[in-house]
C-alpha cells in the first residue's frame, strides 16, 4: 500500500513540476536564426545601373468592396482605439488608386547575378493593435525588426511556407524581436493569433526591384536596362502582370488596374 | 468502505463531466483559431501558467489559457481519481484502468504542448484531439465499472437470434463513431471544413469533383457521417425492436438517436455559418457525447445480454 502511495505521490510531484516550471514575465522574443548568413558572393550587381524609372498606378476601378468590420472587444487595451480602426484595411483606396498593393520584377532579371543585402533593417510596428505598415518588401537575410508599441501582448506569427515558421511572444510594450528571412517568398503573412484582426503581408525577394503602391496607389521602381516582367500582388484581388522594356535612363510607364470582380489567387 | 467506494463512483462521474466540459473548450481553441495565441508552452508568455494574471487573458489567449488550465484541472482530477482507485479499489483490472486514465492524460498534456511548440502541425492536433476522445471513453469506463449497479451485477438479458449479435453491433457503432471523430478531427486540423461550402449538395454536385486533398478529407466526414447515423438508427431499431424492456439499453440507445439527429443538425449549420463559433464548437461536444453514449452502450451490452441464459437466473430474469 505505501508504494502506491510513494509511486502516486511522485507522479503528481513531476506532473506539477512539468506544468508550473517558468519564471515571471519573460523578455525572450528572438525567433528562430533562418539559414544562410547575409552576405552575398559572386557577380554582385553594382546598383548605379539602375538608373531607368518605371512610374505607375494601381487603380481601382468601380466601387471598392467593403472591408470587415472589426470588433475589438475581445482586449480593453484594442478596445479603447476601435474608433480609430473600425475595419480591416484590406481593400484600401485613395484618390482612385489601390494601396498595400506589392509590385517587384517576377522575371527578367540576369541569371547568376547576385544583388547586395541592405544591413539597414525593414520595421514594422504593432500601434493601436494594428500592424504598421500592413503591407512591406524586403530582401532576403536583410534584418527585419518586429515592435510592440502597445500596452498589451501580442504573438508574431509568420505563415511562410518557403522559410521557417516562426511564433515569438511580446508581452510587454517596447520588446522589439529581430529575425530575417532566407528565401524569396510573396507573400509572407504575419499574424497575431491573440487579435484576430491584426494581419499584414510582406514580400521577400533575392533581388532589389520592388516595391509597395502608396497613397494613391502609386508607386516607382529603378531598374538597370532590360526586358522585364512587373507583378502586382494584392491580399483580396491577387495578381496582375505586365511587361515593360527599359533602356538606360528610360521613363516608363506601367498601370494595373483592378476591379471588385478580380479574385485573389493563391500566391 | 461502501460510502467510500459510491463517493470514488461520483467522483469518477465528475471527472467524466469535466472531460466533456473540456473537449468543449478545447473545441473552442480550434473554432476561434486561438491554438497559437500563447505561442510558449508549458509557461505563458514567459509566467509560470498557474500565476499568469487575469488582466492578461484577451483576445485569443482567453480560450488557449482557459483550455490549458481546464486541461491542468482534469489532469488534477485524474491523479487523485487513479491514487484513489489504487488505495480502495479491490479489482486489480480497474486499478490498471485508472493508471492507463492517468498514462493518457499525461502524454495528451505532453502533446498539447507539442502542438503549440511546432506550430499547429495536423498530425500532432489530431492525435490530440484523439487522444482526448480516448480518454473521454477511459473515464466513462471507469465510471461504469466502479458504478453500484455493475458491482452488484447488470440483469442478463437473452440474446434474440439476430444475424448479428447487439454486442458486435454495438461495437461496430461505436467504432464507426470513432473513426468519424477521427475525420473529423483531421478536418478541423487541416483546415478543410468549408473545403465544401455548400449543403446538403457538395460544391453543387452530390459526388464533388476532388480537387484537393481537403475536399476529398471534407466529403469523408460527410460519407462518414451517413455511416454512423445509419449504424445509430439500425442500434437503436433492434434495441426497441428486441430490447425496449431494458432501461439501461433502451435509453442510452435513445440518448444516441437524439444526439446524433442535434449532430448532424449542428454539422449543416457549422457549413451554413462558415463554421460560426458556437455552432461548431457544440459539434465537436456532440460529437464526443455520441462516442460516450454508443461506448456506454456497448459496455452494457456486452455485460447483460447473454446467449444462453444460466439456469439461476432465468427464473429471476
């Protein structure tokens, strides 16, 4: 009888130890390293040759769709801001032109050539229960930096598919969690699992050409001469393709247009 | 000793309860998509989870750490459920029960935490989900076996001469119940339930064309479903048919008809509201208490009805 008791009493012992181990609040928010170190070899392409500007708009023609409407209850901190946020910015238009719009060369490019990666980090904020910018590009292993300007938890949660997943707690305002992606991938989701709402994109790419449409829906890219194909990729309305041919110096001009009967596609 | 032994009995019951209480709840994780939203585990957010404040619990983490600590609370529950089964319990087989109740709950802790860990993988999710209802059904055996009423001994019943036996029938049931939790299972953890949107057509066809492994898993679920409750209704028709005489056959039988009818009620409407939270979350329970009910069954069966009765008893009987 005693050595059931012992045997229990020891079970329940490693049991409570197993659940309650962990201290206080944790500072500890690095996601995982991505492989692969930052630098690039071989023929890397010298970036005062792209010195051609392709301008253009991303317009949305007709009414656009509205966005989701938020309920923030769920968090007294989101709670207090839900004015400001009243729905989900995924379709978002001003002056007759789609914003968060990413737009990048999806072909064209020299092969072997390697381009440089910028050391000055990419940000994005959370502010308000918001991610600010809900929409970025960056190249791949350059430095992202990942806020929390809120006084309230959030998780960042990448949904890659095509580098590590990654889920890192910031529980407390002013953490800031360092990662880097290590291959090309658009888009990339971020999300945070606590508030449903809060989602943005980004696009990672192993060359500098891309961008994201801006008030207006405008946006520019350098690129050095060449015959290019141009992507733009949208949350909601998926993506588009154009090609263009610039010269040395070249101004061109390259317009999507998109309308609340496109549907989005799957990358 | 007997007051100790129907107190063990309630105490199993209520351990049963709680289980059911917390497959809800872990339903609740996967319907509001919050199994991420404490991203470590066994702590929260770096606390010890027993001290993490209240003022904390928002948004997804409110259903991920009420699950958590539901789940501590079962798991409370059933080392003083196995402690007390092994101090009082005088069959060694039941003791050995309670032991495999506790190995279960641990090793369902232990891949709940794997599951936060390596991010939702569906394989892990749905062992969980598994798991659980193997526990549910653990519990509610130890429930009926340390029960008065199985002590003193079920009435026997005669087997009527049927092509099948009640027990092998009921047993069929309930496995079919259990693979259809199984699907179902991997349904919610592969995110295909709306991989058909429509019903009771499926992507307007009766057979839908299978275009993805989601839609194949989706239209499982729903074959599945036409399965079990032919199985229930074919249970329950041979039990009022042969058995209508016997409560402790005839009502759990009729426990299951209704479930399964509020079942697949609650598997049209999870469809018809894009999977709403309270609709699908009350599947998932309902889902479990079928499994329990048919489980049930099948323990009584397999206890009263006999072939040839012994001559004692067919006098009494």
């Amino acid at each position: 009888m005693h050595k059931r008791v012992f045997f229990f009493c020891a079970l329940l012992s490693v049991a409570v130890l197993v659940a309650a181990c962990g201290g206080g609040g944790s500072n500890e928010t690095a996601p995982p390293p991505p492989p692969g170190g930052g630098a690039t070899g071989g023929n890397t392409f010298d970036m005062s040759k792209a010195n051609a500007t392709v301008t253009g708009k991303i317009s949305f023609e007709g009414t656009p769709p509205p966005n989701d409407k938020i309920q923030m209850s769920s968090d007294p901190y989101c709670q207090m801001h839900a004015a400001d946020y009243p729905t989900a910015e995924t379709v978002k238009v001003s002056d007759g032109g789609l914003e968060n719009v990413i737009i990048y060369v999806s072909s064209g490019l020299p092969a072997g050539t390697t381009f440089a990666t910028p050391t000055t980090p990419v940000e994005i904020d959370q502010q308000n229960c918001h991610y600010i910018p809900h929409a970025f590009t960056m190249m791949t292993n350059q430095p992202l930096k990942v806020k929390n300007n809120d006084m309230t938890l959030h998780n960042i949660h990448a949904w890659a598919e095509k580098n590590p997943q990654f889920n890192v707690a910031q529980p407390v305002k002013g953490l800031v969690s360092d990662t880097k992606f290590a291959n090309p991938e658009v888009p990339l989701p971020i999300r945070c699992d606590v508030h449903k709402w809060m989602g943005a994109f980004v696009g990672v790419f192993d060359h500098p050409f891309h961008t994201v449409s801006k008030q207006g829906g405008t946006f520019e890219l350098k690129l050095p001469p060449g015959n290019y194909e141009i992507t733009a990729w949208h949350e909601k309305f998926g993506k588009k393709t154009m090609m263009v041919e610039v010269k040395d110096n070249d101004k061109k001009e390259v317009n999507f247009s998109y309308s609340a009967s496109d549907k989005g596609t799957a990358d | 000793m007997r007051h100790e032994n129907i107190a063990l009995h309630r105490f199993i019951l209520f351990t049963t309860c709680c289980t059911a209480f917390l497959i809800f709840v872990g339903g609740l994780v996967t319907s509001t998509e919050s199994g991420l939203s404490v991203p470590d585990w066994p702590t929260t957010y770096g606390w010890n989870m027993f001290s993490f404040p209240y003022s904390k619990w928002v948004g997804g983490i409110f259903y991920e750490h009420g699950h958590r600590l539901t789940a501590s609370f079962v798991g409370f529950l059933t080392v003083i459920m196995t402690v007390w089964t092994w101090l009082k319990e005088k069959r060694a087989w039941v003791r050995w029960l309670s032991a495999a109740a506790l190995g279960a709950v641990i090793l369902q802790g232990v891949l709940g935490g794997l599951t936060v860990i390596f991010l939702l993988p569906a394989w892990i999710s749905t062992l969980h989900a598994c798991l659980a209802q193997t526990f549910f059904c653990t519990v509610i055996a130890l429930a009926v076996f340390t029960s008065p009423g199985w002590k003193r001994g079920l009435p026997v019943v005669k087997s009527q001469a049927e092509s099948i036996s009640l027990q092998t029938l009921c047993a069929a049931t309930t496995g079919a119940v259990f693979t259809q939790l199984i699907l179902g299972a991997l349904m919610r953890h592969t995110n295909a339930g709306l991989a058909i949107p429509d019903f009771p057509l499926s992507l307007g066809h009766i057979i839908p064309p299978f275009t993805s492994n989601k839609v194949i898993i989706h239209f499982a679920h729903r074959v599945a479903a036409v399965i079990v409750t032919a199985m229930i209704v074919w249970t329950f028709s041979r039990i009022s048919r042969s058995y209508s005489d016997h409560r402790l056959l005839f009502r759990p039988a009729l426990v299951m008809m209704v479930l399964v009818a509020i079942q697949l009620v609650l598997g049209a409407t999870t469809v018809w509201t894009a999977k709403a939270v309270f609709p699908t979350t009350v599947h998932v329970l309902t889902g479990a208490l079928v499994l329990g009910t048919s489980f049930l069954l099948t323990l009584r069966a397999y206890a009263m009805v006999v072939v040839n009765m012994p001559a004692d008893l067919r006098d009494a009987v």
